[in-house]
C-alpha cells in the first residue's frame, strides 16, 4: 500500500463540555457539567445504545463514545487495528482502586486499571479481533500515531486503523480519535493529524 | 522487509541478575516463589517471586546511588546497561528505546517515599532510562497488560522492518505491589501455593517481578547462530476484558497470522513457550488454541513456576529464554506441572532435555483480551 | 415482597451499574447470569464483595457463587441463613 492512498476518513474530538465532530460541533453543554454528566448527556446525543457501557470506567467510557461518532454505521473491516495513546495511563481509576485497598477491593475497579482495556472494550462493541497497541506519552505525538498506522498498513497487519489520543486524569478530559483508511479527502501524514488535533482543541 | 534478530539481553530476577544465573536456576529447577505474609488472604498470605530490595540496591550502588531510583528503575536500569555494556560500538543518538510495563511505578501512590508522585507517570520511568544513558530518540512506551513485553519486541520489529531505525533497546518491567496482590485477590485469581500451570490442581496465579532488556537489530553479530524474529502478530478476542475466549480465537487468530507470514506450519515448531498463568480460564483457553492450531505435539512449557506472574515483563523475559532454549538446544521444564489439567493433550516438557532447536513459538495473552505469537528461528550459516 | 429483597435488587443495580433495570424490572425468579440480567463473571466477583461488605458473609470458594447467585430469592435465602450483620 503507497503512503498516498491513506487517508483520515473521519475524526472526532470530545473536550471541554464539547463534542466535535470533522470539526462540526455535535454537541456542547449549556453550562458547564461535571465528567458523569457530561458522560450521560454524550450517550444521549450520540445515540449510544450499550448497557455495557454504564459498567465501564470513565476513560473507556470517553473511548466508546469517541468510537461509536466515528464507527457507527461504518462497514468495518475486522483487521482494523486499534492504537491509542495517552499521558495518565488508567490513573485516574488507579488511584480509585489504591484508596478502596484499606476497604473492599472491587474487581470492577480493578480490572480498568489497565489503560489497554479501552482497546478491549471498542474490540467488543465492534467485533474488532485485530492488532491492538497502547502507547503512553507525554503529549500527543502526531509522529508516533502517524508512523505505527502506516507500519501496521503496509505491512499488511492492517486494512484500516482506528488511532488517537484518550487522556483523563482528575476528571479533565482530551480525547481525539480518527479513522484511518483508504477512503476520504484527507491524506494521512503527521502535519494533518498534527493539524487536525491542535484544531479540535481550540 | 528487513530481516530482524535478537541480540544481547538481560534478565534481572529474584533468581539472577544476568540472563545466565536465570538460566543456571532454571536448569537446576530453582523457583523464585516463596510465602509472602500479607492479611488480606485466608491464609495469612500468598506465594511471589520478590526480588530481595538490600541485595539489588548493593548490586545497584556499583552504577549509581540506589537512594535515587526506585526499585523498578534499578531493575531497569540494571538491564539496560548489560546490555549496553556488550554493545559499546551502538550509537545511542539512533537507537530506539521502548519501555513496556503495565503498572511501573505504582508502589509510589502508596508507600510513603522520596519519590516525588510524578515519578508513576509511565513517560516519566521512561526517560529516567533515557536520560540515565543518554538516548537521543524520544522513548516509546507500551502498556498492554500481559502482552506488553512481547508486543515490545513486536513493535521493534515492526518499526526495524520498514526502516524506521535500525536498532532498538526494547525494556520490560514489572513489580509485586499492594495494588496488584489486592486486585489479582479480588478476582480470587491468586493461588494458595506456589503456581501449577496446566496442571489437574491448578489454583491460579502466583505474581512475581522481574526486569529484562535485550537489543533488537536489523544486522546480526554472529555467524550462525543468531536468532531471527521471523514474524509476530497480535489479535483481540473481541469477547471479554477480562475473561479469556472460551475457544482461544485471539489467540488463535494470532498464531496462524505469525505462521502465515513465516510460511511455516505448526509441525515445523520444535518449541512452543506459552503464557500458562495457572489460573483455571487462561490455560483452557491456551490450550484450546493449540489444539486448534495444531500444535500439540510442539514440546511446551511455561515459566510461571519459576518466576511467577512478572506481568508487563513476563513475555520479555521468556522471550529472552525461549531465544536462549534454542540457541542451547535445551528444553526447560515446565516447573510444578502434576498431572495435565486442561481438555487437550498438550505436550508438556516434563523434564530437561537436550535436542536440536531451530523454531521455536512464544505466545502470550492478557487482560484486555489481548493476545500475541511470536516466531523466532535460529540461523544456520548465512 | 419483603425489604431483603428488594434491598438486594437495589444494591445489585447500584453496585453493578444496571442503569436500564429498576426494581420492577428484575423478578425474585429471574435467573441473574445468562439470559436474565446478563451478568458475567466480574459481575459475580463483584457480589462476593457485596455479600462480605453488606452482610459479613465470605466465601471461600468462588464456585459457591454459582448457587447462590442463581437468583434473587436463592441470594436471599442464603443470606438470611448466614448473615452476620
């Protein structure tokens, strides 16, 4: 597969109270809501119907939901790889487990102390048995997301791939996911996806 | 595609601090695990590989001041430098670097410490390494639970593969911390006794910790015997977080990938190195994948009973001693094995013995629903 | 339908996350694993720290569970019999 015949097929970002989707606003709240709610309002609007969903933590709960804007209704491949990124890893729910270890350990808690179970969960809901990465970073890393799609593409372990940024930590959240494949408009390289995420985060 | 092989590595265990000492110890059947007092088990405690802190800050103190590095990053640190210290012609300013771990520093959200918080922060472990040698390239750093260390290599590969670079320090770790020991409990996962995997009395894990670190290269340093990564592939059960597949598909999934890209089948692997967690689940679901990728006459071990459960290590450093099984022409055997307890009849390596190796498989899975197979081959002449 | 009952079905929806399911919704019959509520093996997990939390009860084998959690009159039942808070 030629480098130029890779494109970011669709993107989102969920950020500050607001969703945007190919820098379209699909919903932003009226005034400011706490992570939970602004978590419920989004499953609303996006139409989200999963029960699992409510089981999960907040970080996967922000990946699924970033997921299905850019899935839903999308024929997808089932090796469309997953490789996401983010600075916190799953400390948010780690330190929810570390405070509940004087009381009762909860292995639902437990068990989101991985930042990979994300990977696992949109693998679910998509039926997605393909490559999965996790990579932890200090910032997002254009470059990074931008080179291991194209590894995973022409090496031929990917037909598409789902990649982005997922950071949460004290209830602040960032998440950017786009769709990388051979369909769209805009070609795959690091200054676009550099572009693209700096632009969903004004 | 260029070709990729695995040089020089380390293994810093409770059974060594060199690759040979683990290997010394494997042979002579010694385990890593002992009882570990700890309240929260009916049985006033539980069974770990724990690397005894006063001997490694005095190894330690001979490169640096143990008082400024964490436990984890002594053991990283530790393994990095043998390997470098092999390799004084490598140019660092080109060499990769990437860490992988599931939980890194996560003893520091606990025990009262000069450690600042910051230092859990898994970006932050990595350029401690970084800056500790002086690597120029910005670290990678792979967590994806159990798989992490193997998918290390994976990644390596991959990015050497295109000519991304051509040299990679790939560094794996992993602790016994409270915050693992509590949550492995809460899943009722953790074993009343040393860990029994694939056996008919298999109670579930015993954890562990380890570091390992080996050098990944496109140019090989011996003529024969180098150890090639012929190919590697990872797959989603797409089924369970935590729950391995009932019918090993993931896993699956990823060997026939690996052997598919090879062009080898599954009668020509002299070795199979597999995960074997001991708890009831995991080791079905292995061998159920074995068994439907036709692989059970493949001679198996796991190296749980020696180590425990090393988490975001485990699959570095096995893939290290599945290197070291085939460059010796030694199978090690699978320790605490009784008597088989999974529905397919795997082909345990019940003893150590001496038998020519050429191709080997190691596959791992995890939390996540994560999976990966790896073939290594080893060269004849050239 | 007495207070144990409907106590459990709303700690198993709380604890659980069961946002689609009210109290009305789960029958003292319905089986909890499989086809009734769908609940899976954290789910079960996560009821063996309800039972100690709520009721002080510990179970040692987790294959207990199995019974026990069939449904909401089996948990209640077992509960009364061995209840220590």
């Amino acid at each position: 597969m030629s480098r130029e015949s890779v494109y970011i097929t669709d993107f989102v970002s969920l950020k500050n109270n607001q969703i945007k989707h190919q820098q379209k606003l699909l919903y932003k709240a009226d005034s400011f809501l706490e992570l939970k709610s602004f978590l419920k309002e989004s499953y609303k609007v996006i139409g989200l119907n999963y029960p699992k969903f409510h089981k999960m933590d907040d970080l996967c709960k922000l990946g699924l939901l970033a997921s299905e804007v850019i899935l839903k209704e999308k024929e997808l491949k089932t090796d469309t790889a997953i490789v996401l990124s983010n600075a916190s890893s799953s400390l948010q729910t780690d330190y929810k487990h570390q405070n509940s270890l004087q009381q009762h350990v909860s292995p639902a808690v437990f068990v989101y102390t991985l930042p990979n179970i994300i990977l696992g969960e949109i693998s679910i809901k998509y039926s997605l048995k393909s490559e999965n990465v996790f990579f932890i970073e200090e910032t997002f890393n254009a470059k990074l997301l931008n080179d291991y799609a194209q590894v995973l593409l022409q090496s031929g372990k990917a037909s598409s791939v789902v990649c982005g940024w997922i950071n949460l930590i004290n209830d602040e959240y960032d998440v950017f996911l786009c769709l990388i494949s051979r369909k769209g408009e805009i070609p795959l390289s690091v200054e676009n996806l550099e572009q693209l995420y700096l632009f969903e985060n004004e | 595609m260029k070709k990729t092989y695995l040089l020089e590595d380390a293994i810093i265990s409770p059974l060594g601090f060199t690759t040979e000492e683990n290997i010394e110890a494997i042979i002579q059947l010694r385990s890593a695990l002992r009882f570990h007092e700890n309240k929260r088990f009916p049985s006033q405690g539980y069974y770990a590989g724990i690397i005894d802190a006063d001997h490694l800050n005095s190894v330690f103190s001979e490169m640096a001041s143990p008082n400024n590095f964490t436990k984890l990053e002594q053991m990283m640190l530790l393994a990095v430098k043998q390997v470098l210290d092999k390799n004084l012609q490598l140019d660092l300013s080109k060499t990769a670097l990437i860490i992988s771990t599931t939980k890194g520093n996560i003893n520091l959200l606990n025990e009262a410490s000069n450690f600042p918080k910051e230092r859990v922060l898994l970006h932050h472990l990595a350029n401690i390494i970084k800056d500790f040698f002086g690597f120029g390239m910005k670290p990678m750093v792979i967590s994806n639970a159990c798989i992490s260390g193997g998918l290390a290599v994976a990644v390596a590969k991959r990015f050497i593969g295109l000519g991304n670079f051509e040299h990679a320090i790939v560094v794996a770790g992993d602790l016994v911390s409270e915050f693992v020991v509590s949550g492995f409990q809460s899943f009722q996962a953790i074993s009343n006794a040393p860990c029994k995997p694939f056996s008919m009395n298999r109670k579930g894990i015993s954890l562990g910790e380890a570091a390992g670190a080996v050098l990944v290269s496109s140019k090989s340093d011996k003529d024969p015997g180098n150890i090639q990564i012929l190919s590697e592939a990872s797959a989603n059960d797409a089924n369970h977080i935590s729950g391995p597949s009932r019918t090993g598909e993931g896993l699956f999934l990823s060997i026939q990938q690996a052997l598919k890209e090879a062009n080898v089948h599954a009668g020509q692997i002299d070795y199979l190195s597999a995960h074997g967690t001991a708890t009831s689940f995991n080791d079905e679901m292995e061998a159920i994948a074995f068994g439907r990728a036709n692989l059970l006459d493949s001679p198996v071990n796991s190296f749980k009973g020696y180590y425990g459960h090393t988490l975001g290590a485990s699959a570095l450093i096995e893939t290290i001693l599945t290197k070291h099984s085939l460059l010796n022409n030694e199978l090690y055997m699978s320790l605490n094995f009784d008597e088989l307890g999974v529905s397919q009849k795997i082909n345990i390596i019940k003893q150590f013995e001496k038998r020519p190796l050429n191709l080997a498989l190691k596959t791992a899975s995890g939390f996540g629903g994560c999976n990966l197979a790896m073939l290594l081959k080893k060269e004849d002449h050239e | 339908m007495n207070d144990l009952h409907t106590e459990l079905k709303l700690s198993i929806i709380e604890q659980l996350n069961l946002e689609e399911f009210s109290v009305e919704d789960i029958d003292n019959n319905d089986p909890l694993f499989g086809d009734g509520l769908g609940l899976d093996s954290i789910d079960a997990l996560e009821l063996i720290v309800l039972l100690e939390k709520d009721y002080g009860i510990k179970l040692t084998d987790p294959d207990q569970g199995k019974e026990i959690f069939s449904s909401i009159n089996q948990m209640a039942s077992f509960i009364e019999a061995h209840r220590t808070k």
